[in-house]
C-alpha cells in the first residue's frame, strides 16, 4: 500500500508542477501570438495525443519534465509566430512565465494550507518542554523571537529553520520582551542522535497560536511562503559557501522517497511538500545558469540593453556545456540518494 501511495503522490506532485510550468510558457507564448508546434507533459516515447490548431498535444511515458516547442526557438526562424521574430520583452515574458507560475502555485498551495488551519503559529513563546535548555540559558514565557544569530524571522516556519542551521548547539537569540530588544547570547539548545547518525537540535519550545482572519491568513499565507523562498536561497547560498555538505544534495530518487513518507504521514505534508518543491523549482529556474530558463533569460536581457543579438550558435553551445554539467549534478544527487537508501 505504501508503495502505491509513494507512486500516487509523486505523480501528483511532479505531474502538476510541471504542468502548470509548461503552462506558463504556453499561455505566455500564445498571449505573443508565438506559434507552439508542441505542448508535452513528460519525456521519452509518446503515449498518447492529439492535434488542435497549430499545437500537438502530447503526453509521455517518463513523468521528469516536459516542454513547450515553439517556433524559432533553438534555431532561426522566418515563419509567421516564430519565436525568434518576436519583441525581446515578449520572449523575455515568455521564458519568466513557467517559473512565474511555479511561485504562484506554491503561493496558492500555502494559502490552501492556511487556510485549513484552526490556529496560526506566533513567533510568541507560550511554553517549553520539561528541563528545556533553552529556558534554561535564558529565554521565558511571553518573549516574541525577532532574530536568530542576527537573521531575522518573521514566522514560526522561520525559527523553525534557523534552529535547524545551529551547528554547535547554541545561538543568539534576540527577543521582543516588555516592549524592548535584547539579545540573548549564547542559548544552548538540547540535541539528539537520529538514525542515521547525525546530532539534530531539539526544539523544546511551544508557541501561541491566534485565530485565522481574513487579513492574518492573506499575511501569513505571502510570509510562509517568502519564508519557502528565503529557505531554497539560504541553502543554495550555504550549499555555495560550503557551509552545508553537497552530499545532502537529493535529485528524484530521493524526492521520490520523502513524498513517500509525506504521504504515509498526511494530506497535509503531502500539499506542504508540493508547495514546497514548486517554490523552489520556480527559484532554481530563474538562476542566472546555463541550460536553465535564467540563463536563457541572461541572454535575452542583454539583448534587451544593448539592443544586439548574440549569435545563436554562441548561445547554443553555452546551453549544451550547461545542460552536460546539470546531468552530472543529476547523476551525483541520484547516486547520494542510492547511497542514503542503501544506508
């Protein structure tokens, strides 16, 4: 049955976050009057499709990405609705819009998920756990966190992450209390071993909760979901300095086991899962990378400036080196996966 629900739950989530990029790229395409030869759902052998208009319709048999083929897109084009013929703020709308989408689903995800909650979490402690250390280095009843090691946090999501980052088992830690800022140095913070071996904080405190409005879940829904943002930046930036370890890396295989799990657990985590990849697809999408929708967009901003074209055969092999290194991160996250599987 778990096997089932792992199957289910990943076609959910990969299906529909793809589908709604595409999605993206198409309405936008179409909104240009660009012509689309072809919107797939998947890769590999075709399965199915049919034909309306100028645009095949087409689903395939792997469900790891799909694509919008437009005309004029990777090669020179004088057809009417080519793509490579149209305004360059057009194609530069057009290239945003997939990862445009993916934020605006998570954001809908979150404030789905805001909604069917019956208390909003504070950033307010209401309490701790029997013998807490932290209560014990300091922090009370009634103190708000505004800050952890100087980062600020806006919500419960946010303290919830910036405990997690804690290396060395303590923090500072700055509180609104009685009206005032202070800083609290050097809160230690209880730890415990998990399964696998590695020491992960405790989180020994418990917060107030409010009542959902109208305007607190509209709040709570765009801070939860900056918080998502801020938290793939975060790990991309500590991924970049060196301060995470690469081999917590996860590509599909892994993606795949955690909505198993999530699964297994709720509807809930399920929903809190996609929201979460879309947001981050969406982040990940427009990086300034070759291969990648930001890379594309790299190109078409410069043109945009300047007003000069690059040489399309510069930008295409700047995109094969590209798409070449982003399947050897693929093949390093599949095989860190298979190895934390296998473990």
């Amino acid at each position: 049955m778990s096997v089932v629900l792992t199957i289910l739950a990943s076609i959910f989530i990969f299906g529909l976050i793809i589908f709604i990029h595409e999605l993206g790229h198409f309405i936008a395409a179409k909104k240009s009057k660009i012509t689309v030869n072809e919107f797939s759902l998947g890769m590999g052998p075709r399965l199915f499709g049919f034909t309306k208009g100028e645009t095949k319709y087409n689903l395939r048999l792997l469900p790891i990405g799909g694509f919008v083929a437009m005309e004029g897109e990777d090669e020179e084009s004088d057809k009417p609705g080519a793509f490579n013929k149209a305004p360059v703020w057009n194609r530069i709308w057009v290239v945003a819009s997939g990862a445009i989408m993916n934020l605006i689903l998570g954001f809908i995800v979150v404030l789905a998920l805001t909604c069917s909650m019956e208390l909003l979490g504070t950033r307010t402690i209401g309490g701790f756990a029997e013998n807490a250390a932290t209560e014990a280095s300091g922090l009370q009843v009634d103190d708000t966190i505004v800050a952890i090691n100087g980062r600020k946090t806006y919500l419960i999501t946010d303290i919830q992450y910036e405990i997690a980052r804690i290396r060395d088992g303590s923090a500072d830690i700055t509180v609104k209390r009685g009206g005032e800022e202070i800083t609290l140095d050097d809160v230690k913070f209880d730890t415990a071993v998990a399964e696998d071996g590695t020491e992960t904080i405790v989180f020994d405190m418990i917060f107030y909760g409010v009542k959902p409005t109208f305007g607190t879940v509209m709040t709570y829904s765009f801070r939860w979901t900056l918080s998502i943002a801020k938290l793939v930046v975060s790990s991309l930036v500590d991924l970049v300095t060196g301060s995470a370890d690469v081999s917590q890396l996860s590509g599909p295989v892994g993606i795949v086991t955690v909505v198993g799990q999530a699964a297994q657990d709720s509807f809930f985590s399920v929903l809190m899962l996609l929201a979460f990849i879309s947001i981050n697809l969406g982040i990940f999408n427009i990086l300034p990378l070759p291969a990648l929708d930001g890379g594309r967009l790299i190109f078409l901003l410069f043109e945009a400036i300047t007003k000069k074209k690059l040489d399309s055969k510069y930008e295409s092999l700047v995109n094969v080196i590209g798409f070449v290194l982003l399947m050897l991160l693929m093949v390093f996250v599949t095989y860190n996966d298979i190895t934390r599987l296998v473990k």
